[in-house]
C-alpha cells in the first residue's frame, strides 16, 4: 500500500514549521510498512490531484496568502473535484481560511478556493495562545496552538471541536475548525499532527479507505509520550 501526499506550495505556505505535518504522515504510515511519498508544489507547477491521496495547505501571513490567491482560481475547478470526490484535505490556518469564499483584511479582499461554504474576516486584535478541543471524532482532546487575526464563519458545517480552552473560529461561538466530506479545516497550527496522533491516523485511514475501497486496520504505535504530553496541556489549561 502507498500513500502520496501533495503540500501545496510549501515555500510560501509554510508557517510554524507546518511541514513537521507531513514528516509525521510519512513517518505513521512508514512504521506501519505503508509506503509514503510526499510531492511538495511550488506556484507554477502542475498539480494532477489524481496521484494525491492527501493534501495539505498550510498556514501563510496575509501578504503570502494574497501571492498564492491568484494561482488558486487555476487549480480551483480540479482542488473542488478532487473534495467532491471525498479526497482527503487538511487546511491549517491560512490555508483553512483559503478553503472559503473570501477572507478580508483590511489591506483588501482574498479570494478562496470556495471548497467549502465558509468565510473568513479580520477582526480587531489577534488570537493567539494555546488551545484544546474536544472532537466528536476521538476520545483524547485535540491540542495545539493558533495565532489568527481572521474571525471564521463555517455557517452549517460541523466543526471540528468544541473549544475547552482557547478562541477558535471566532472567539465567540466557542467552536474550532471545519469539517466537510474528507476535508478538516482547522488554526492549529505548527507541530497539530505529531501532537495529535489520532488525527493523523484518522487522514492516513480516510486516504487508505478511499484509494484501496475498503477499511484498512491501523496497526497500533506507541503513542504514550504523545498521550502524556496532550494529558499535560490539557491539566495545564482545562481547568
Ligand atoms: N494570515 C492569517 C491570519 O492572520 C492566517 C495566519 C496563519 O496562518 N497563522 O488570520
């Protein structure tokens, strides 16, 4: 079995170390014997999103965000079928804003790839600290840390988790992220896979169960350093 994950322009969506996302997808699926291939695009390449069991955008500043917004609108008609066609997404930060319709800044509007019916406006201050969820999805919180000055509405669509401590979407609703079909959207960003093992393992199954048409069991890792570090923060700010 072999899973390839495309990451999407990586030299300028790329805040926070969020490559470490894709170290950790290989590496899972590595020790499991599952061979991993990781393409990483830059703007002028071609992207064929057949060869692509999963895709990562990750986080951007503003300025960056606005570079890679014009070559979204040639991808987009093929990013859409590839969702459609329940293709596995992760969109971290910047680059969960971009699955939207529009995020506004007060430098001007950036357009989205309108993957998922959302949107996304600047608001007043940054919100920025360490943040847990609980996820439908899994027993074991989710942690991280987010770092966004864009306030996100994801209308009808299922959040990822419930906020225990942090500001997520907005900082009012008290919930975080976005889930649609096979794409998770979601601020936490930098090292969100390796810290949340369960995550990962929930993307490099969807991807295994989509290209393969079966479930494919996940041979168990040893997670206890990862549990320990996710009990800590949550006992640190989950009170
Ligand atoms: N530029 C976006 C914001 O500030 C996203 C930042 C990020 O990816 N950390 O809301």
């Amino acid at each position: 079995m072999k899973i390839t994950i495309g990451h999407l322009y990586p030299d300028l969506l790329n805040l926070y170390g969020d490559r470490g996302n894709i170290q950790c997808l290989m590496k899972r699926c590595q020790w499991r014997g599952i061979q991993a291939e990781t393409i990483a695009y830059e703007l002028n390449d071609t992207i064929d999103f057949s060869r692509l069991d999963i895709v990562l955008l990750g986080g951007g500043s503003d300025r960056e965000q606005m570079l890679v917004c014009e070559k979204l609108k040639e991808i987009q008609k093929d990013f859409k079928e590839y969702v459609e066609n329940d293709g596995v997404v992760i969109a971290i930060c910047g680059g969960y804003q971009l699955l939207g319709s529009y995020y506004k800044t007060d430098q001007g509007t950036i357009q989205g790839l309108e993957l998922v019916d959302l949107y996304t406006e600047q608001g007043e201050g940054r919100l920025i600290d360490n943040i847990v969820l609980k996820s439908d999805l899994f027993d074991m919180p989710i942690v991280g840390f987010e770092n966004h000055g864009g306030r996100t509405c994801i209308k009808n669509n299922k959040p990822l988790g419930k906020v225990l401590y942090g500001s997520g979407n907005d900082g009012k609703t008290g919930y975080e992220g976005v889930m649609y079909k096979n794409v998770i959207g979601t601020y936490l960003h930098g090292p969100l896979l390796p810290k949340n093992p369960q995550l990962a393992d929930l993307l490099i199954a969807r991807a295994l169960k989509k290209k393969y048409g079966k479930d494919v069991a996940l041979a168990p890792l040893d997670d206890s350093q990862e549990m320990e570090a996710n009990a800590y923060i949550c006992h640190r700010f989950v009170k």
